[in-house]
C-alpha cells in the first residue's frame, strides 16, 4: 500500500503510520510474552481491553502491517507453537487434538483448517514429515 493510503487510513484514527510501528511491537510483545493465542475464548475486545489499545486500531496496524486480520494473526501463533511441540519427541504421546486444544484452537477442524493456511499441510502430515518451512506471518490462502 502506498503512504499516502497508508496515512489516509492511519488518520482515521488519529495515529500516524509511525505510531503504527510502535503499536505492532506492543501487539507482537503482548502476544509472544503473554501467549495470549493459546486463550481459546481470546476476541478483538478482550485483547484491546488488554492491551488498552482501540479495537479498530489493532485490527487497521495488523491489516495493513501483517497484510492479516486480528484472528489470523492469533491462528499464526498457534500455529507455530503447535509446529514447535509437534516437532518434539519427547511430546509424540501427546495427541493431534490435544495439542490443538493446549495452543487455543476450539476444534480439531479449526486447527487442522489453519495449520493447512499456514503450512499447507496438516498436522498430522506436519508430524510424520521432519523439518518442515517455518509458517512466515505473510502466508495467505
């Protein structure tokens, strides 16, 4: 997006897209630190409220940074930690389901629907295979 757009949309909340840079970090540090993903229940309000940042802004500085909205950029977290515990040995008792359950995922077609997004393959495949692409935040459809 060029800045001029990018500014038009910032301006519609009163942040600059400098500002932006700086509310991505805290969004990512919240996020990372907190793993705030692996809440099953986690929406745009809460982590808002969390954050003390607006909704409408979190949603335009993930949009347009991360080319993503709010709930693909949690799916990308849990995602990853779940790549990360597959991976594991030590952790192959541990089931498909319940792996997607302990990184926030609802169902088992939730986890498997955004592994594929992000992977382009499931976990159970992600699993057999070894050393897998790391998802990249950019990955889209």
């Amino acid at each position: 997006m060029n800045s001029r757009k990018l500014a038009r949309k910032f301006k519609q909340t009163s942040i600059t897209p400098e500002e932006s840079s700086g509310i991505l970090k805290k969004i990512i540090y919240t996020i990372e630190i907190d793993k705030g993903y692996r809440d099953p229940d986690i929406t745009l309000k809460s982590f808002s409220t969390k954050t003390k940042i607006p909704q409408r802004v979190i949603s335009i500085v993930i949009n347009e940074h991360l080319k993503k909205n709010f709930f693909e950029f949690i799916n990308y977290y849990r995602v990853k930690e779940a790549m990360e515990i597959l991976q594991d040995p030590k952790k192959n008792n541990i089931s498909i389901l319940d792996i997607g359950y302990e990184v926030g995922f609802n169902s088992k077609s939730a986890f498997n629907r955004a592994f594929k997004q992000f992977v382009k393959i499931t976990p159970s495949e992600f699993r057999k295979k070894k050393n897998p692409p790391p998802p990249t935040v950019n990955s889209k459809n």
